[in-house]
C-alpha cells in the first residue's frame, strides 16, 4: 500500500512538473471580414471575452456599427489590419447606444474621428492609408487564406493535373 502511494506521488509530481515546463497554447485568433454591427450589448459582451481570453483579432475586412466597440475593449497590440480592413463609425439609432460606442472608443480614435466631421447619420469610414497609423498590418503568417496556400504546395504535382486525376 506505501508503495503504491509513494509510486502516485512520484507519478503526481513529474506530471505536474511536465505540465508546468510545457508551452501554452498561442491566443486565438479572430478574423473580421464583413460585420455590420446589431446589438450594443451582445458586442460590448463579447469583445470583452475575447479580451479576458487574450484572443487577437485580425480585421480583413469592413466592421462597422457596434463591431467597432472592439477598438474599446481588445488591446491594441491584438488587433492588425489588412488592405480590407474599415472601421465604420456613425450616430446609433438611440442616443444612449451612441454615448457608450463614443465611450468605449480610444482617445486617438476619438480624435480622429472629431477631427473628420465627427459621428453623423452617415457611415464615416476609417481605411487605408489612415488605418495604419493606428494598426499594424497583419503579416502574411495570420492570413487563413496563406495557411491554406501552404498547404497545398505541399502536394505532389500529380494532385493538380487534370490529366493525370482523370487518368488520361
């Protein structure tokens, strides 16, 4: 019986020490291609999880409405942007959803935003080339479209003649 418990110790002790020496997993990483916004709440919700689970976020595309209360809630050293990349901002349907999208955004967005004719009923879009001052671009590394190309240049060349597919 001392042996047993003496041998689960043991055994407790190097998986604990094996666990702790092994690397942690990298943070998710999300990828917003074409989001125009909805409910105030939901968004502010879960930019915020994201944000407790230091997840990245990588903007390919428009986001507009109430996805821009990410720029609020996900650290700026998660976010990158591509070409795509958009940030919509205008006047909510309710003056109170308007008040917490203005809160939620940071200082230099804020300005930006005042210094372009400020929030209004039309969209005003925040895009290349000023997007970069406030992001930076993604590398190619985060792009899904990249991790797919990969791989397949793996495969044979037999894989992408038709010829051969068909048997001809």
């Amino acid at each position: 019986m001392k042996i047993r418990l003496i041998v689960a110790a043991i055994l407790g002790l190097t998986a604990s020490a094996v666990s702790s020496a092994m690397p942690t997993a990298s943070a998710e990483t999300i990828e917003v291609t074409y989001d125009n916004g909805g409910r105030f709440n939901e968004y502010a919700a879960r930019w915020a999880s994201y944000r407790r689970n230091g997840t990245h976020v990588r903007v390919a595309g428009p986001c507009y409405s109430e996805c821009t209360v990410l720029l609020g809630q996900i650290r700026r050293d998660h976010i990158c942007v591509t070409a795509d990349a958009s940030f919509g901002f205008h006047l909510a349907d309710l003056p109170a959803t308007t008040a917490a999208l203005w809160k939620a955004y940071p200082t230099d967005i804020k300005a930006w935003i005042s210094q372009h004719g400020g929030l209004t009923d039309e969209f005003l879009l925040l895009q290349s080339p000023d997007l970069q001052q406030f992001f930076p671009k993604c590398g190619e590394a985060h792009s899904t479209f990249s991790a797919i190309r990969q791989l397949f240049q793996w495969a044979p060349s037999w894989a992408s003649s038709p010829e051969t597919i068909h048997g001809e």
